[in-house]
C-alpha cells in the first residue's frame, strides 16, 4: 500500500476547494463599494471590433 500518486493532482485540488470553502463558511466574501470601484468615474466601453 502506498499513495496514488497516478490521481495526485486531483486530490490536492479537493483538498484545497475544501479548505477554500472552510474559509468562506467563516469568513463572509466582501465586495468593494461603488466608490472603491470607480463605477461612477470610469465609462463602460465595449470594444467596437471585439476578439474572438
């Protein structure tokens, strides 16, 4: 017996989203207000000739 070390990849990042999700339960996400954003100062532009 030994690690798997075929599906190593795949269970470092079931652990890390489980650790992340801990730290979200606890500690509520935050947004930035529409002041720090500068929603009101900065324009909304869309790209005239967009890139696929």
């Amino acid at each position: 017996m030994g690690t798997n070390k075929r599906y190593a990849a795949h269970y470092d990042r079931l652990m890390d989203d489980r650790i992340l999700q801990g730290l979200a339960d606890s500690h509520p996400l935050q947004s930035l207000t529409r002041e720090e954003r500068g929603a009101d100062a900065l324009p909304f532009t869309r790209d005239p000739q967009p890139k696929p």
